[in-house]
C-alpha cells in the first residue's frame, strides 16, 4: 500500500480475508518449459497459518478486510468505533471515496466472522468485505514452436506447427492496420502480475512517470511513492512494477509488442504506452486492497493529465465485491473502458457470474475465448446476457520475461489472452478517435463484431472482434 494513503485517513479497520478462486487465465509456470494458467480466485473463511500454503485449496495468510463508510458518518464517530473495536488505523484510497483497508486485531484472529459482523452492523458501515485473494493456477506444460499470431492474420496456417486454423478467423487486425497502428498518445494500464519494462518488445512502448526520475530513491511527483517510473506495485508496495510471474508481460506484448522493428512480434498497437500495475505476485496470487490501489493509482494519473484510457483485467473469481464494483464505477466516471475476462470454467456466467467480468457496471467489456477455427473455446464462460464477444484466446503468442523462462516468447491460452485483444482494439478506435467516450468506444467496440454461428446465443453479440470494422473498414 501506498504510504501516501496513510496521510488520508485517522480511520481503519481490520479482518482476515479469504482465499481462493475459479480460472480466468491460463499461463505457464516458472523457469521450465510451460505452458497455460488461467487465474484462480477461492473464497473461504481464511484463519492464520503456522506455514505458509502450499495449494490453492489451503488458506492464506490475514490479508484484511475492505470496509466503507456511509456518506453520513461522522469521522468521530469512526474514531469512536475504531478504537472500541481494538483496530489499528486504516489505509484509505484517495480516488475511491469512502473506502478503507484494514486488519482485524490479533485478539480476533481466531473470530474472523464475528468481528466482521460486529463491523458490518455498526450504523455507520455501508458494507464489509473480505480482502479477496486472486490466484493464478498450473494447468499442463505448453511448448513453445515459432512465432505465429493468428488471432492477428489467419490464412489458414498450422498453430503451433500442428492443426491449421481456418481462414479468415482473426480480428482483422492487417486490415486494421492500413487505418492506424496505433498512437503514443493512449494509455493502456495492465492490472496483473506486472510487466517486463526491459523487455526487447515492450520497452519502447511502456508509459513513464515523467514527474518521477528513476531510480533516484526519491518521490519526485509527491503522490507517495518513490520511483514510480514504469508503474505501481501494490504487492511489494513500491514503484517497481517488474513482472516476476510472466502472465502480465504476456498480456501487455498482445496489447502493444512494438511492431516493424525487426523483433519478436508485433502488438495490435505498433505504438502505444503500456502502465504496469502489479497486484498479483509470483505465484500469481492477489487481494482485492492491492487490485484498488491499482485502479486507484490509474484514476489518481488520469486526474493528473494522463491519457489512461483502458484498464486490462485478465484475472477474477471469487464472490461479489462491492469495493470492486465500486471501484470500477470511479474508473467509468473518469471514462476508463474496464476489459475483463469472462473466466476459464467453461460454465454459464448468467448463472454462475465471474467477477470483475460480470459487473452490471456500463464501462465493463466481458471477453470470451475463441479457437483458430472459428469455435468457443473449450475452457471459456460464456453467457448470452453477460459475456459481451469473443477474442483470440487459444495458443496465443507473446512475450514474456527471459528472466522467468529463459526465452522471449510463448504460446499461452485463456480468456486472459482474449482480453488484452480487445483492450489493444480499445487503444486503436482511440488512436484514430481520441476524444471518444468511454460509452461509444465500447458500443463501437460491440457493433462491429463478426458474426459467428457458433457462438449465436452464447453471446451478447454472437460474435468475434473485429477491429477493422471497428474502425470504420471493412475487414472480413
């Protein structure tokens, strides 16, 4: 957390969160060869640990709790109840009103529901909720072959040197090319496991922190954090946003690998300004406090003058958050497109809904997978009110960090790869139509779908992006 957001608040607030989680991205492991995760968010009642756990079923550590406060409470009151209530003092968001980050007193780490309801009905609570854990879980090994980017151009090509994809199933992005390949001018944060700033393909194209010198152990912008160069870091609580897990980096080369310049590959954007944010930590575990500070800490430069324009969210599960939700309701009053993947589970998101993807909230574009050939992925939610359309999701190359896998580049698959597609066709409407607001660029975003028979009433739409006919071009 922020030590910046320690001055805002003589509140706070305490419990011990639950962990968990259901799929929203498939990405490899560590240093060895690897292959899909998908993202994993389980909510439990959470108690503290001798050890540390070792599965994603064991319980996690106390992560806190996230409570608001009514608009009518008065802060003596608070200060009344805090202290009664034994909490330390709160952490506050400067950009989301009214919420706070707390954790429960030692006395009550054993009666982690009891405290919360004691909270929960004090009358000047509006809610309480756990600090949810996200998590990124293994799934099988994935090799990589050669570099290939179908979801870009597919004429039919062996995907991964195996099967060959149907032609035509793409986004049309070649076609989106001879209109625009993007504009420096867009930012496009990546909420995830941070990204690799130096990366051969993403270092020219990552955003800076121009109130900041690097590296200089100075907080030169005064918003509390020292370094902040490339980005935030919500775990390690610092400016060094590095991506120590891979999944993040991948996400951001779909987004925006710089293109023509004689390495790896080539992004949906050529040209565009990569914000890393990390919340999720090497093992691909999160709370909810640290996914805040992430959308805070875009709101809070975007209220500086930073055109931050689309957030990237190729994570979720777990239970409904009303922080969260609350959190992307002040990304939409600062005109921020909030894409976010449908999930990996493979089930009905209008019964069972996946969060953040299925927020009732206007700026939320919930993305799909879809096959070379033109299918739904296997993996992949879906849901004819709730999903909105489908992206390239299967055996999707790009980049990761060499630290972590020893090479440049991987195929991965999940709806999380889906998702900066559609965050990347995001930035090019917004590369040609800067002024564009957040409600038209997601309905423009919507009506220029293909359509397509195997995912007609699966789907909002029915249909796969697009982003040729997105931006105004016939692109088949």
């Amino acid at each position: 957390m922020r030590s910046s957001t320690l001055k805002h608040l003589t509140l706070g607030c305490a419990v011990i969160a639950a962990a968990g989680g259901i799929g929203f991205m498939r990405r490899l492991p560590a240093p060895k060869p690897r292959a899909s995760k998908f993202c994993q968010v389980r909510v439990e009642p959470s108690k503290r640990l001798a050890v540390a756990p070792t599965t994603v079923a064991e319980r996690p550590e106390s992560y806190g709790f996230i409570v608001k406060y009514k608009r009518t409470a008065k802060p003596s009151v608070i200060a009344q109840m805090l202290e009664q209530m034994s909490v330390r003092r709160p952490r506050r968001y400067p950009n989301l009103p009214l919420l706070a980050f707390g954790m429960c007193p030692e006395s009550d780490a054993g009666a982690t529901d009891a405290f919360l309801e004691r909270l929960r009905k004090h009358p000047s609570v509006e809610y309480v909720e756990p600090n949810y854990v996200y998590k990124i879980g293994d799934t099988r090994p994935n090799d990589p072959d050669f570099a290939e980017q179908w979801g870009h151009f597919n004429d039919g090509q062996p995907i991964k040197g195996g099967q060959r994809g149907t032609p035509g199933v793409d986004a049309a992005v070649l076609a989106a090319w001879d209109v625009t390949t993007g504009s420096r001018d867009v930012v496009v944060a990546v909420i995830d496991t941070g990204v690799d700033y130096a990366h051969e393909d993403l270092a020219d194209n990552m955003w800076v922190n121009e109130g900041e010198i690097p590296d200089n152990g100075i907080d030169d912008d005064g918003n509390g954090i020292v370094d902040d160069y490339y980005g935030y870091n919500a775990v390690g609580n610092s400016g060094n946003p590095m991506d120590d897990n891979g999944h993040g980096t991948h996400c951001a080369g779909v987004i925006g690998a710089k293109g023509d310049n004689s390495a790896g590959i080539a992004g949906v954007n050529w040209d565009a300004r990569i914000m890393a944010l990390k919340f999720l930590d090497a093992n691909g575990r999160g709370t909810l406090n640290d996914a805040l500070e992430c959308i805070d800490y875009a709101i809070a430069m975007k209220q500086r003058g930073v055109n931050v324009r689309v957030l990237s969210n190729s994570w979720g599960g777990g239970g409904y958050s009303r922080a969260l939700e609350d959190a992307i309701r002040a990304a939409n009053a600062n005109d921020m497109l909030f894409v976010a993947a449908a999930g990996n589970s493979g089930t009905d998101n209008d019964r069972l809904p996946h969060y953040p993807a299925s927020y009732a909230v206007a700026n939320v574009l919930s993305v799909a997978a879809l096959s070379p050939d033109d299918k739904l992925a296997p993996f992949s939610c879906y849901g004819k009110k709730t999903v909105h359309l489908a992206a390239p999701g299967v055996d999707v190359y790009s980049a990761v960090p060499v630290s972590v896998f020893g090479q440049g580049y991987k195929h991965f698959s999940g709806t999380s790869m889906a998702t900066p597609y559609v965050a990347g066709a995001a930035a090019l409407v917004l590369a040609r139509n800067p002024a564009l607001p957040v409600k038209q660029l997601k309905g423009r975003l919507l009506r220029s779908v293909a359509p397509v028979a195997a995912l007609d009433g699966r789907l909002a739409t029915g249909g796969r992006l697009n982003i040729a006919r997105a931006l105004g071009v016939r692109g088949e």
